[in-house]
DNA sequence: CGCCCTGTTGCTTTTATCGCACAAAAATGT
DNA sequence: ACATTTTTGTGCGATAAAAGCAACAGGGCG
C-alpha cells in the first residue's frame, strides 16, 4: 500500500486542527505530528491557501473551506434524506439520525433531524460527523446486521439481522436509547437510519416506522 | 511563501472530487492535475485512508470525512460564538441566538445565550436545534437579506438587506419580536445572530448592538 | 482475438522536502 | 527599563521522498 507521506502529514495536521476547539498553535501542531516546526509553518500554509484552515494571531483554527468541503458532499442520498428524517423525528418524537458506513469497522452520522415540537429539554449528544465504531450504538450495529451472518458475531448483531431493526440502550451516551434499520445503498456501503430519545417510548411502534423510513431511503438510493 | 507542492496537489485533487457529484475516474483526476497516473492513484489512496474521499468501483467521491470536518467547523464556530452571544444577550437584556442556513429555505438555530440578570420570567420558545423555514422569524429573514434580490421576494427581505437588520414580531412565537443581522461564512453557508424579547425595547439601539456582533463574528471565521 | 482501460508495482532520477541553524519578536524576570 | 529566556518565523544545503516512466496482470468490449 503506497501513501504519500507529505499529504498523509498535512491532511492528520487538518485533523488535530479541527479538533482543537480553540485552535494549536504551529509549536503544538508540529508536536502533535511529530515533525520540524519548519515542516508544520509549510503545512500550514499550504492548508491556509485551500482555506481550510485560518490564522488568527498565533492560533491556527479550521477554516471556511471545511464547511465548502462539506457543502459538496451532498450526494444525492442526503439531500432526499432529509425530509424523511424529519418525518421520522416528528413522528417519533426522538431525533433521527442517517448514519453511512466508512470502511468496515467504523460509521458517521452524515445527517440528523430534531422533532419539530419538542418534549422537554432533550439534547442528544449525538452529532453528525463524529465517526464511530460500527458496534457501538444502534445505528452501526444496524449496517452490520446487513452483512452476511459472520462466526464471532455479537448476539446483538444477530437478534437485529433477524427482527430487522437494532435496539441499543446507553452505548453512545448515557441513558439514551437507539433503534435503528440498516439498508444498502447499491454503489457502496451501508447505511441505517434510526432514532435516539433520552425518555421511554414503545418499542415496536418506532422500530416499525424506522423500518419504514429505510425503506423509504433504499428505494430511494436504487433509482 | 514556501507552500508544499505535495500537499498542495492533494488538496487539489480533493477540490476536484468535491465538485464532481457523481464522481470522478481516477484517470480523469489525473488529467486534471497533469499528473501522472500512478501519483493520482496515490493521492486517492491516501485521501482515502483519512475517510474524505470513498472509491465506489471505479469512481471516487466525496466521502463521510467532509462531514466529520464540518460538524468540527460548526462546533467551532458556535463555540467561538458563545462569548459574543453572552456579551449581546447581556447588553440587550434579550435572549441572543446564532442561526446557520440549512440548504436553501431552512435554518437551525445552533447556539443561544440567555441575559444574566432577568428582566422577569421570560421564556423564549426559540429552541437550538429546531429548524423552521427561512422566511419566517427574523434570524430567517436576515440570512435571506444576504442573497441578491431576488425577484418575488417579500417587502420585508427587501428592507432587511437595505437596513442591515431585520425585524420580525410574532412570526415563531405570539407576542415576541426579533431583531437580526446576517453575515456569510466564506464557503458557502448564511448565518445571522439575533436576539428576540417579549418586552418592548429600543429597536434602533438594538440594531445597531446586533448589527455589531455581526460584523464581529463575521472576523472570527474569515480571518 | 486484439484493443483499450484500470489498478498496481519496481526502479531511476530529480527535485521537493527535511531539519538544522539562525534572525526576529515576544514574553519573562529582575 | 533593561537583560534574558522562550517562542516564532525563515533561509539553505544534504538527503530522502516523491515524480515519472515503464511494465504488467486482470477485465470488459467490439
């Protein structure tokens, strides 16, 4: 497998930037790389040109680029998402997230949808882009009931390949419960949509509307 | 000004994927850079291995990394914001949002401020995370002041982009008014900060507040 | 069957990158 | 206010990393 060092250093600089909420200065990004500060000035600045990132003073934030980036990544699939999320999160009362496979052990939430009339304070800490290990939560265990049965598979994964939903409760965040149900996209990889609520609801009616909503977005997904 | 020649072509390459929405054939990548093919394939595989692009057969887009990167630069800016909403809540004595666009007819409230010191038991029922149309509360109406005129659009639009602010009152909730100013976030997402009151206040001095933290947040993700 | 395209690898050559070392600026202490 | 330490930013020559070329296996197609 062939990579390019000097991009595999800038784009791991994008990513320890981007996490840093109040920014790095070039001193700590080259740290954290590991490399010459000289190598990071270089990295930065060839990252400023493309507006990925910024400089204010010594600090170096993620730049307006990203959300350009982002602004683009808008395949077909999450545009026509999004209102069935929304249907979805109205209708459950919980929000509803579409979270896409990326390689074979991890996933990303790609786009999410609050109910519009709120029942209470809730705030589900689960956020679009922070990517995952695909066992943890509903939504990932969802994409690996899709696969074919595999021998050291979890009892979780098998019960939700079976009943054609996951049900999660506390993986991701603490006392938030998850269901969700996978589905193929036909290009790639998974996908699985599903819902999070920090209170109680019944079980069997939103699994069915989640089931529903997959769907709804795989057939999307195959016209 | 040293920038990195391989970094640079990388990032090219990125920009490249990112606009073709239905993916681009690594030859046609190639071409595109006047590179070589074998580096152009070198390039995917490593964009690839940090998740912002995906190969599906043989055509390579956009791929969930885009996504984590934005919901970061979001984060980001709402915590930037943060200090800026508190200072305008305070100085107004009105609860302060920031708003982003979502698309081109929706925006989500993504970050709110609360005055310190109570003027009696208010209780704005503007909530984060929400969405609602573009064309409704004045955070809505301000992002739309942005966007050239355009032909059929309301009085109220009109005057919000000759005035810099826009002010709206009972749109999202009976008996509240909204004040709110836009400004763009260089990729390609409107955002507006606001405050909204149930209590009658002094708009022109309010405004002008606004307008203000507008102009200041609008610095914090250009520079 | 022959042709064109994809995806990958090995190797030579060059050139872009590394990392030292140094200047400038800021922060720190007295 | 000044001296000193720390941090920031930038040339420059040596070197290692990437460019560029060529070759090759598989696959799809006329």
């Amino acid at each position: 497998m062939a990579t390019l060092q000097g991009l595999d250093r800038g784009l791991r600089a994008l990513n320890s930037i981007s996490l840093a909420a109040d920014g790095l200065t070039v001193a700590d990004l080259a740290a954290q790389l590991d490399v010459d500060r000289a190598i990071a000035y270089r990295i930065v600045q060839t990252l400023e040109e493309h507006a990925l990132v910024s400089r204010q003073g010594k600090r170096v934030r993620l730049g307006a680029g990203a959300a350009t980036l982002a602004g683009r990544f808008q395949h077909q699939l999450v545009l026509a998402a999004q209102p069935v999320l929304q249907e979805l999160a109205d209708a459950t009362g919980a929000s509803a997230f579409l979270t896409l496979a990326h390689g074979a052990r991890e996933c990303v939430p790609v786009a999410g949808a609050q109910p519009t009339v709120h029942h209470g304070p809730v705030q589900v800490g689960y956020r679009i882009g922070v990517r995952h290990r695909l066992e943890r939560g509903a939504n990932g265990v969802a994409i690996l009931a899709l696969q074919p049965p595999w021998p050291e598979e979890s009892e979780e994964i098998a019960r939700a390949r079976e009943s054609g939903y996951s049900i999660t409760s506390g993986q991701l965040q603490q006392g938030a419960t998850g269901v969700a149900a996978g589905f193929e996209v036909p290009g790639a990889v998974g996908a699985s949509v599903g819902v999070v609520a920090m209170h109680e609801f019944d079980v069997e009616s939103v699994a069915a509307q989640v089931k529903e909503a997959a769907s709804r977005l795989a057939s999307l997904s195959n016209a």
